[in-house]
C-alpha cells in the first residue's frame, strides 16, 4: 500500500504540491484528477521518484522511500507520449524490465504481456512504426511486464484522438482488473478518471480537495469550482425534502441528495425538453448545435435574461418557444456554504 | 510537462572524476602551455611597446577585415545551399552534402594551394576566398539544421497575407533563421581570424595577420614578448567570439523544442528555382579549386605521384612522400582516439550538468572550445617551454602531435555529440530508471545506444580534420615525423618543379582520403548536430 503524507514539492519558490495526504490500497485504482497545472504529474513524479520531495513522507507498506532511488522502488511508469526506446523493436521495449531484473523467462513473458494489450505477435516490429495506439499499449506492456508493485500512469491516454481514446480507456480499466494492479493514475479528463478508477482524488492548485468514490465525487462535488471542472455551468439555491429537491426551474426526484438548503450544480444534460412541449419553465430557442451523441441547445428564460444550455435527442429550431424540465441525471448538490469563498 | 527535472542523478563524484580527465587534459596541454608562454612575453617586457606600435594595430585591422570579408561570403554563399538542403526535395543532394563538406576538412595548405594554382597573383581576394570556402559549408549545415526544423506554415500564412517571395524570405524566414545564421557566423568568423595555412600559402610576406605574425615572431625573429602580445590580443578577441557564438546557440536550441514535426522540403517552385541555382553555382564554385589542383597534379603524367616515393628535389624531404602519408594516419588515428575519448566524456560531463540544472553551463561548453580559437603556433611553443617538467620529456617524443592535434579535434567531437545527447528526451532515461535501470546503467541502456552512430560521426570528421591539421603541426612535428601538409608546405617553400608536382600529388591523396571517409560519414548520418 502506497502512502503519502503531508507531501510537498516547490518548484523555485512555488509549491507545486502542498501538503498532500493520500493512500492507494493494494488492488487499487486511484485516479489523480485536476485542471493542467493543479501539480497532479508533479505528485506522481515524486511517488515515483523523480521529482525531489521538500516535505513530507512516501511510504510503500512501512518502508520509507526516501531513500529509495527510482529504479529500485519496483513502480512502473507510462508517460502520455509513451516514451518507447527508438533503438529496440517491440519486444526489446517490453522485455527492459526483465533483463533489468535479470529475470528469465522473458520471451514468454513478452508475449504473455502483448496479448494482453491485444498486440499478439508484434515482437519483432519497429516502435516507430507503431500507431499512437499500439505504441502506448507497448508502453503499458512494458511497464507490467517486470510486476510492478504500483503502476503509476501520467495522462496515459491524452495523446490520443477521442474515439481511439474511449476504446482504450474501457480496454485500460479491464486490464488493470485483470492484472490486479495497483496503479495511481493522472488525468485531466473526467470521463477517463471515472472509466479506470475506484477512487477519485481532485486536486486544485496543489491541493487534494476531495476524495472519494467516483460516483460520490460527479454527485456531490466540495465546492463550485470542483464543480465547474466536472461540467456544472449554472448553479442554483435548491431545498431538498424527503428526496426531492426544488429550485426557481422546478422540482426532481434526488433520493441521494441530503435533506435541507443546497445550491444545485446543472451540468448541459440536467435540462431537457418536456415530452409534450408544455409545463416546465419556459423560454426562446437561440441555437441547436449537434454534438456526437446529442443535440446542445441554448435557451434565453422567459422573465429573466438568463441564458441556459440544455440537451435534447433531435436538433430544433432556433427561434421556436421551448418548455424544459429538470432530469436528476445532470445535477450535481453542493453544500449552500461551499458556494462562498469560491 | 515542461518542467521536467532531473531525477536520476549520475552521482557527483562520478562526475566529478570523469570530468577531471578532459579538464585535465585541457589544464596540461592547453592552459599551462598557453600560459607560460604568455607569462615569458610579459616577463621580457615591451608587451605595451607591442600594443602601442601602429603597425600591430594595422595588423589587427587586417585579420578583421579579412575574417569579416570571407564570413560575409561564406553566408551570402552558404544561404542558398542550406535552402537547397533544407526546403528542396531534389536528386544529388546527397552529393551536395558531401562536396561541400570537402573544403571543410581539407587540410589548410591544400585549400590554399588549390587557390594559388587557381589565382597565380593571391592577394586579398585570394585570401578571403580560400577562407570562405573553408565555411561554406559551415553555414550551410549549421541554417540548414534550423531551417528544416523551421515551420513552414508562417511563410505560407505571410504570402496568404499578400507578402511576396522576397519579402516573406526577409520578414519572416530571416529572422526565424537568425540564431543559427548568427551562431554559424561567430564560428567563420573565428576559423577566418585564425586561419593559418591559407594566410601563410597565399599571403607571402605581404599579408599577414594576428596567426601568421605570431608564427613569424616566434619561430624566426624570436620576439617572444612581441608573440606573446599578440597571443593576448587573439585570446581576447576569441572568448567574445565563442561567447557571443554560445548565446546565440542558447537561443537557437530554445527554438529547436518548437519545431513542427511536419517534412518541410518539397520540390521548389517559381522563383524559388533561382536560388537552387544559386546554390548549384555555390557548389560547383567550391569543386573548382579543389578540381584545379587534381588536374594539375596530372599536368605531367604520374611523375609527381612517382616522386612521393623519394624524398623531393635536391632532398627537400627527409623521408619520403609515403613515409610521411604513413606517418599522417597514424598521427590522426591516435589523434582521433584521444579526441573521441576526451570530446564523449566532456559531452558526457556537460549533457549532465545541463540535465541538473546547473547554471553556467555554457562557460564550461565555451572552455573546452577555446582550443578552437588559439593560435596553434602559441601551443605549439608552449609545449616545447613547459612539458620538460613532465616525466619522461614529451617534447622530442612522436606523441606530441597527436596530442596536440586532439587540442583541435575534441571541440568539434564535442559540438557533434552534444546535441545529440541533449536531444535525448530527459522522460526516456526516466522510463528506463523505473523499470530498473540505475544511472549508469540508464548511460549504457539509452544514451549511449542513440548516440552511437554520431560517435561514429565524430570519429570520422575527427579523423579528416587531424589528418589535416597544420598549425601545431608544423610546428611540433620532428623532420622524420612529418605528416602530409606539413611535407606539402616544406615541398611548395621549395624551388622545383618536381617540388610542386609532388606537392599537388599529395594533395589529391589527402582530397581522396577525405573524400571517402566524408562519403561513409553522409551514409550513417544523424540529422542532428551541428557539422
């Protein structure tokens, strides 16, 4: 088990991570999620042990790593841009490890490792030769290959184009359950972090701001700004009693939310257009725009000037008068006083 | 990330003891050399008397204006051929590579001597030439190395936005280019400033710059204060050469992490033919010296190849023509050896400090270039006054040439393999360490392994330029270990026509030797790297 405690490591006079607490169980997917520059990378760089820690400990089961140099703390790493060695083909990247290791057994290993990453039989092929896919696929293979105790990947998939990108995140997430792997994963993207991971930490400006399963984190973000960065647009005082939740828009059913006064984060799908095109407030269609799986609309509110985005599942007319309704699947409850001080 | 640092640190010791060998090297056959020979100028007094004689002054002026003459030719001519080479997908340009290469690493008398069978009467222009054919290729491959990195997006968005060929050429793709043209001019202008062959050959005794007047003072009129001024002079005047030549290659290796990865050469079109041309006419100028001289060497048969086997007219020699090629290569090869060695644990020692972040990096880099930049005559000098105190007298021993020749290859093995190594994504070495490989091992696993082939490189340009290597040599090289340019300077000083033919004789021998191993060197190039 890999636990960090009060971490910090400066850049200059900057603290790019600033006492950090965070543990990974053994079996464990955690994902590191968090805006560009919010020190995330920096935080795996010193578990792995790149990165120089100004305080603070990180320690695997009760071994202090402090003095641990980097390659002998048993930790596989992926970069985003893979990093394979040019000068070897498929297999000599995926068998480094092993003779690092002096293990043997290493060509059976190897193509133990590629058909597991679904590259059976590249052995012999060029790395530079490899699509963005297939190399970072070598590179995952690479890093499991030796059995590492914990698998740190670093935005392992944002080199890559969307489509290519969700296949193999779904590909990721059933490989690390496969291997059992211990692995801390950082990412800037959302949709990656709940695809691979158990657990969910947010890190803001150095910080972790909020711990938690997946699900607790996309439902019930700490503050707005943790908020806007899982998608929550407007934001909206709200009472919730026995599970139902009302604001100025209406009401909606959210058996999860905690009763009394909460401000309502509204993610683009959190309003929709009424199946009979009445009841629900209403107002003026400005612009329907498709998008891959649905169509994004903008509406201007009756009464208010308020601007608000919704969904639908056809495009509309812009101009046309629309009646929207509120769909528990988009909102998010914040505390009311986590509103504050944002 | 841009921050990347280095976290798997080679040890500090470990540095620290593979720097001492190339430090020391420099400290013992440079420095202390160097120095003795500056402190017996000061000693003997009247170095002011030096500085204050207008005819120094004149001097100066005249190694300036010679140097800025012929670096301003080597870029107006080098221009065109880095467009050739970097932004035109043409046949032959594999060729262009090599010839002008060839000028480059031929040796220095040969160079001059193909100018004073081509223009009889010498003079400036004579001089300026010979010395910018040197650099063409210097230039050349130095902005061609930026430029096809450059993206060529800006210049299309500049002639969308209405700009002509000329002027998106000096609105954009000249300033983008201004780093390595500015860098690539530092280093003509300081080969220009010292070159001592070509001056020597074709000056006479009535053009004479900072590097031929030491030669004189020293050797003949044993004016060692006078010599020693004059030393001063030049060590001035190069330090702010390579320092300026050191922040502008800052700037440029800045420029470079920007590079679009996208192939920039395509076939030229319009008026862009006219400078291809230009480049054409650039290069086949440059094989005119060179093939002036191979011609002469046939102008009677194969008598001057015949007359290497003896020892020249009247006993010009003291070993023969063949003896002396035999003594050339075996000099270079142990050259080479020494240099490759020194040059890869120096770039070794740099590529890491700069990896650490350790700030003043490019004094160091400047230190080990200075070699470059001195005049050879006053190394040479410095040996035969300060290596007695070492064990087992140096000064009358064969070793004193390769040794110093090394002096002059191991900056240059150092400008190949630097860059190389400093290409070498810092996250590569880090994939390596955590799959288990500890600092030297990651040295042996990913270095060493990319930078092989430029070390290949670097051995052979190393070869070439100590094969051809004159100045020290002339002046440490014992009658019997003479090498080839050191022979053909003594045969061209001469009277006799079988002299000069054995002279040209030698001459195509050393142009074929280059050529052939500058061909091999095109063959496993890295398109990184400076030369």
């Amino acid at each position: 088990m890999l636990a960090v405690e009060g971490l910090t490591v400066h850049y200059g006079a900057l603290a790019a991570v600033d006492d950090v607490d965070v543990t990974v169980a053994d079996g464990e997917v955690l994902a590191l999620l968090g805006p560009s520059g919010c020190g995330k990378s920096t935080l795996l760089r010193a578990v792995a042990g790149l990165e120089p820690a100004a305080g603070g400990t990180i320690r695997w089961d009760d071994t202090d790593l402090a003095d641990v140099p980097v390659h002998r703390r048993g930790f596989g790493l992926v970069f985003q841009d893979g990093q394979l060695f040019p000068h070897r083909d498929v297999a000599g990247n995926v068998a480094f490890g092993l003779r690092m290791k002096r293990m043997t057994g290493r060509a059976e290993r190897v193509a133990e490792l590629l058909e597991l990453v679904g590259l059976a039989g590249y052995e012999r092929r060029k790395v530079t030769e490899l699509s963005g896919g297939e190399a970072q696929r070598v590179a995952l293979a690479r890093a499991l290959a030796p059995r590492p105790r914990l698998l740190l990947l670093d935005e392992p998939l944002s080199a890559l184009d969307r489509a290519l990108r969700e296949q193999l995140a779904m590909d990721l997430a059933g490989l690390l359950r496969v291997a059992g792997a211990t692995a801390l994963v950082v990412t800037h993207d959302h949709d990656e972090a709940f695809t691979l991971a158990d657990r969910v930490a947010v890190m803001r400006k150095g910080r972790i701001v909020q711990t938690g399963p997946p699900e607790e984190v996309w439902r019930r973000p700490e503050g707005e700004a943790t908020a806007r960065f899982l998608g929550c647009g407007l934001f909206l005082p709200a009472t919730v009693t026995d599970g139902t939740a009302t604001c100025e828009l209406g009401s909606v059913d959210l058996p999860w939310a905690p009763a009394g006064e909460v401000t309502l984060g509204l993610r683009p799908n959190a309003l929709r257009l009424t199946e009979n095109g009445e009841g629900g407030p209403a107002g003026k269609l400005l612009r329907s725009v498709h998008r891959r799986d649905h169509v994004r609309l903008q509406v201007r509110l009756d009464g208010s000037d308020q601007v608000v985005d919704a969904v639908a599942a056809i495009a509309e007319t812009p101009g046309d008068r629309v009646h929207l309704r509120l769909d528990p699947d988009g909102l998010a409850v914040l505390r009311r006083d986590a509103r504050q001080g944002e | 990330m841009a921050r990347d640092r280095a976290g798997l640190r080679t040890s500090p010791r470990g540095l620290a003891l593979i720097a001492l060998v190339p430090l020391g090297f420099l400290a013992v056959f440079f420095v202390w050399p160097v120095v003795a020979i500056l402190r017996l100028g000061l000693r003997e007094g009247g170095v002011l008397d030096t500085l204050a004689s207008p005819d120094v002054w004149q001097l100066v002026g005249f190694t300036v204006a010679q140097a800025a003459g012929a670096t301003a030719v080597s870029i107006v001519a080098g221009l065109p051929v880095a467009f050739l080479l970097a932004r035109t997908r043409l046949p032959g340009l594999g060729l262009v590579r090599v010839i002008i290469l060839v000028p480059f690493v031929l040796p220095s008398v040969v160079v001059g001597l193909a100018f004073r069978a081509l223009l009889p009467d010498g003079g400036v222009w004579a001089i300026i030439l010979a010395n910018a054919s040197f650099n063409v290729a210097v230039v050349a491959r130095t902005v061609a190395g930026l430029w096809t990195h450059l993206d060529r997006r800006a210049e299309d968005a500049a002639r969308a936005l209405g700009a002509s060929r000329p002027r998106t050429f000096t609105g954009v793709t000249l300033p983008a280019l201004a780093p390595a043209i500015g860098s690539a001019a530092a280093v003509v202008f300081l080969f220009c400033a010292t070159s001592f062959g070509v001056v020597l050959i074709l000056g006479g005794a009535r053009l004479k710059t900072l590097e031929t007047e030491i030669y004189l003072r020293t050797v003949e009129l044993l004016d060692l204060s006078g010599a020693a001024a004059l030393s001063l002079l030049q060590l001035g005047a190069v330090v702010a050469a390579l320092s300026i030549g050191a922040v502008m290659r800052r700037r440029r290796e800045t420029a470079l992490r920007l590079r679009g990865q996208a192939e920039s050469a395509r076939r030229p079109a319009g008026g862009e033919w006219w400078v291809v041309a230009a480049a054409f006419a650039v290069v086949v100028a440059l094989l005119v010296p060179v093939a002036t001289l191979v011609a002469r060497s046939f102008q009677s048969g194969l008598d001057g190849y015949r007359a290497l086997t003896g020892i020249g007219y009247e006993g010009s020699l003291d070993i023969s023509g063949f003896d002396a090629a035999r003594n050339s290569l075996a000099a270079a090869t142990d050259a080479t050896l020494i240099a490759v060695t020194l040059g890869t644990m120096a770039s070794v020692v740099l590529v890491s400090l700069a990896r650490n972040r350790v700030r003043y990096v490019e004094v160091v880099d400047t230190a080990f270039m200075l070699p470059l930049g001195v005049s050879a005559v006053t190394v040479g000098f410095g040996y035969l006054i300060t290596l007695d105190l070492l064990p087992g007298d140096l000064r009358t021993s064969a070793a004193l040439v390769p040794l110093a020749q090394a002096l002059v290859v191991t900056p240059l093995v150092i400008r190949i393999m630097l860059p190389v190594l400093r290409s070498i994504d810092e996250r590569l070495r880090q994939a390596a360490a955590t799959l288990g490989a500890g600092p030297w091992r990651v040295w042996r696993e990913v270095d060493v392994p990319m930078a092989g082939r430029s070390l290949g490189t670097a051995a052979a340009f190393g070869f070439v330029v100590a094969l051809g290597e004159f100045g020290a040599t002339s002046f440490l090289a014992r009658p019997d270990t003479a090498t080839l340019p050191v022979a053909i300077a003594r045969l061209v000083s001469r009277p006799g026509e079988l002299n000069n033919e054995m002279a040209y004789a030698a001459c195509t021998l050393l142009i074929v030797v280059t050529v052939a191993v500058v061909a091999v060197v095109e063959r496993v190039r890295v398109p990184v790297g400076e030369f």
